[in-house]
C-alpha cells in the first residue's frame, strides 16, 4: 500500500524537471530500515514514465556486485554479464549506455557497495564529473545506515559539492493511519501510533481488520513475528558492537532517562556511557531532551538533559517485551496482560503528548494559537513537570498544556491545577523569574471536559481540543 508522501513526491517530480545545473541530477535519499524508501523511489519512477533501473547492494564482494549492477542496465541474466576490475570500469560502461537518454538509476543500499569497496564512491564521483553530469541521467543514492548516508554529504566525501538534491525520508504522519486502518476509532489509532508510529512496514505488517488488541496477542506477540526481531535486526545492521548499545536501550526504555539512572541500570561506567549514547544519537536511535525553559545560550551546559528512544516501536518493544523475553514464547498471554495492564498511560506518555505538541505547532504555523512560538516541547524541574509547552522568546509569551488519556472526562480541579499550582513553578524557572510573561493554556483530552471544566478554561481563555479534534485537525 502506497500512503501520502505528497511532499517527497513533489520533490522527486521538480528534480526531473530542473534544467539547473543540468538535466543529470545527483540525488540522496535516505531514512531508517522500513521507513519506505524504496517503495517511494520506484512508486516515483513509475508515476514518472521515465525509464528506471534499480539495483540494490548486497553484502557481497564487490566484483559480483559491479555484475549485478551492469546486469541490470543492460537487462541480462546475472551470469552472461560480463565482470568488471573496478568501480571506475563499471561506471564507464554505465555511462555509455546511458549517454543521450533520460534515465533513473537507482543505487539502492549503497553503504554495503563502500563497505565491499571503499574506492566505490571515488570511483562514481570521477564518472560524475567526466560523464554523467552532462547526460540526461538522474542517480538516486539510496540507504538505510543513517550515519553512512550522512557522511556521503561530509565535507571529506568524495561527492561533497556534487549532490544536486537530498532528503531525509520520515514516518508517515499520524493522519496516515486512516488509510492503513479504516475501521479503527481515533482512540484506537492513537494507540496504535504509540506501538508502530508511521512505519509504512510495521503498519502493513499489522491485520486491519483485527483490533489493536488483537494485532497485539496475534501478531506481534506471535513467536515467529518479525516483531519480535526487529530492534535486534536494526542494532546488528548499524554497529560493530552491539552489546552495550542494547543495553543503554533496554534502560532508557524501561524508564532510565538521566545519565546516572541509564549508568545503574545498564551497568556501564560514565566513560564509555557517553560515547555509546553519542552513537545512538547519531543513528537517531535516541535523543536527548531539554526543558523548552532553558534559554539557547545554556542548552550546551544543561545537566537537566534526558534521553528518550526516538522510534515508537522500540519505546513499546523495550517497555513491554524485552523485559519479558524468555516468557514470549510459551508464555504470550501473561505477557498480554501486562501490555494491557500498562497500554493506556504508556500512550499517554509517548503519542498522546507528541501529538498535542504536534497540533500545537501545527496550530502556531496555521496563526491559530495568537502567537508564533519559536520552539515547542514540555518543561520539568523538580518542581513541576507540564506535558505542552510553546515559547515566543522574543515577546515572552508561553503557552502551557496539559495532556489527560484517562478514561473519564477532564474535571475543573485539572484546569484549576495547571494555572493556580504548576503555572507559577513554571514562571520561577524561566529567566528573571518569568517577570512580564503572557501565559496562555491549551487542555488535551482523551475523552472531553466536563461542563464545570469548560467553564473554568473559559474564564482563562483556554483552548480545549478532545481526541477527535486532534484526528480531525492534525495533517
């Protein structure tokens, strides 16, 4: 199933339109394993009409690979294709054949053709530069190893400066799960964005005719489920040394988010926590958090940094089945029930939150929120913690949210809570005592707010939006 992508489509279609600085075009594309990469490059090729070729690295010598590569371009079965000496005789051929025409060749997993041999990259960048860049040819680098595809933009990389075109591919949107989901109710599909977030493979791996529940006990929870393989898969592919990374994400999944807790639970020394948690971030594995309170200037020098797993299934697969995987296979049901058991305040915590902050963005760049925030995010202290916080620093204005996945509709005490208790705490932590600051309130409901609730929020001004207004608003 092909879902969205509108704007990387757009942008694939104005790359075969450039005439600047050429016809040719050199192109990255790059994201994490599963993300959709090359069902949008060959959805694009054939929308496009123009003829493609697409070839994929294997883990292989590089002489077979430079086999396959010729194979493909001239369409012929793998052993009458002849063999080639280098990279640089490959791409000679290859611009040959394609001299005059307008073509799309796509270099799919292209990490795994420099690791068979580093020259690999040299060698296209000298065939760009004799060849290719004054033909008709648009190359579409491809890739999965984030760190990889990012050093081909390095300013050492042979093709620095060469590169006519990049984007870094994301999940899908949460909007996107209606598609995947039709007969889900919004409750529903939250939750399930907080198990597989926008991963077009995990959510095609998903039974939508099933509920959420049940995707969970049958296919997740199943034995043999890719599921179940997944995080170690991604770990195994991108480092040499695995162990300790897997480690660091067991505890930051399981609740560890300062240094000091991450240090106890994964038994590591500060020494080395640092670099490994320096790799997990270059990999967009996990990131580190700040308060939005903090001023720019101090980001560097903060110690109240917290890190959290980026990628929503890990957040789940971490929480809820690592703990329990020697039980996963003759014990699934028990290991249900404590999905189950602790479902509704881990989406609460992960998607509900991200998605209020979302809208909120999405709100600031549509002018609804009154204010043009410069960053979005949460506040905490030892104080206080607010799940929703916009900052406009210039003007000191902020906006504070609350986020409630409770079953029950939101009662008067919670609004009165945020702006009598937690709204001062909040104004002491920003510079000068948040002296002159323009505090406004905005209130996330799983289910809605109660009449008395309503009326407190009015007194205030504040905005109010249930889950269906979030479905109905987020993009």
């Amino acid at each position: 199933m092909f879902v969205d992508r509108e704007q990387e489509l757009a942008f694939l279609n104005r790359v075969l339109e450039r005439r600047r600085p050429g016809p040719a075009q050199l192109l990255l594309l790059y994201g994490r394993r599963r993300v959709g990469k090359t069902n949008l490059l060959m959805h694009w090729s054939i929308q496009s009409g123009v003829p493609t070729t697409y070839w994929t690295a294997e883990k292989e010598p590089a002489a077979l690979q430079r086999r396959k590569l010729y194979a493909a371009l001239v369409g012929l079965p793998i052993p009458q294709a002849p063999t080639f000496e280098s990279w640089a005789e490959v791409w000679d051929a290859a611009a040959n054949l394609l001299a005059g025409k307008r073509h799309i060749l796509v270099l799919d997993e292209l990490p795994y053709a420099m690791e068979s041999d580093p020259a690999a990259l040299s060698a296209l960048q000298h065939a760009w530069d004799r060849h290719f860049q004054h033909t008709e040819t648009v190359i579409a680098l491809c890739g999965s190893q984030i760190r990889v595809m990012e050093g081909i933009q390095a300013a050492q990389s042979p093709l620095f400066g060469r590169l006519t075109g990049r984007w870094h591919l994301q999940q899908l949107p949460f909007a996107a799960l209606k598609a995947f989901f039709p007969s889900w109710s919004v409750e529903e599909r939250i939750a399930g964005y907080a198990v597989v977030g926008g991963i077009p493979a995990y959510l095609g791996w998903l039974d939508s005719e099933l509920s959420l529940v049940e995707n969970i006990r049958e296919v997740i929870l199943d034995p043999g489920s890719m599921f179940g393989a997944e995080p170690a898969f991604l770990l195994y592919d991108e480092l040499r040394e695995p162990q300790p990374h897997l480690a660091i994400l067991k505890a930051i999944g399981a609740g560890a988010h300062t240094l000091d807790e991450i240090k106890n639970a994964a038994l590591i020394s500060k020494a080395h926590l640092s670099s490994y948690l320096v790799r997990l971030q270059d990999l967009k594995m996990v990131e580190r958090r700040l308060p939005v309170t903090i001023p720019q200037s101090e980001q560097r020098i903060s110690r109240k940094g917290r890190y959290h797993l980026c990628d929503a299934y890990f957040r789940f697969y971490f929480r809820f089945l690592a703990p329990h995987h020697d039980r996963l296979a003759f014990a699934p049901q028990t290991v249900l029930q404590q999905i189950q058991s602790g479902l509704r305040a881990f989406v609460g915590q992960t998607a509900f939150e991200e998605l209020s902050r979302r809208w909120v963005m999405e709100q600031a760049q549509a002018g609804g929120l009154g204010f043009v925030p410069s960053v979005v995010g949460s506040h905490w202290s030892r104080s206080v913690q607010v799940d929703v916080v916009a900052i406009n620093w210039q003007h000191r204005e902020i906006l504070l949210g609350e986020c409630k996945w409770g079953a029950d509709a939101v009662d008067r005490q919670v609004v009165r809570e945020l702006i009598e208790q937690k709204t001062p705490r909040v104004l002491r932590d920003l510079p000068n005592g948040g002296a002159d600051w323009t505090v406004r309130y905005a209130y996330f409901a799983r289910t809605g707010f109660t009449n008395e609730a309503r009326n407190e929020a009015t007194r205030h001004n504040a905005l109010l939006i249930d889950a269906a207004s979030l479905d109905a608003q987020l993009g």
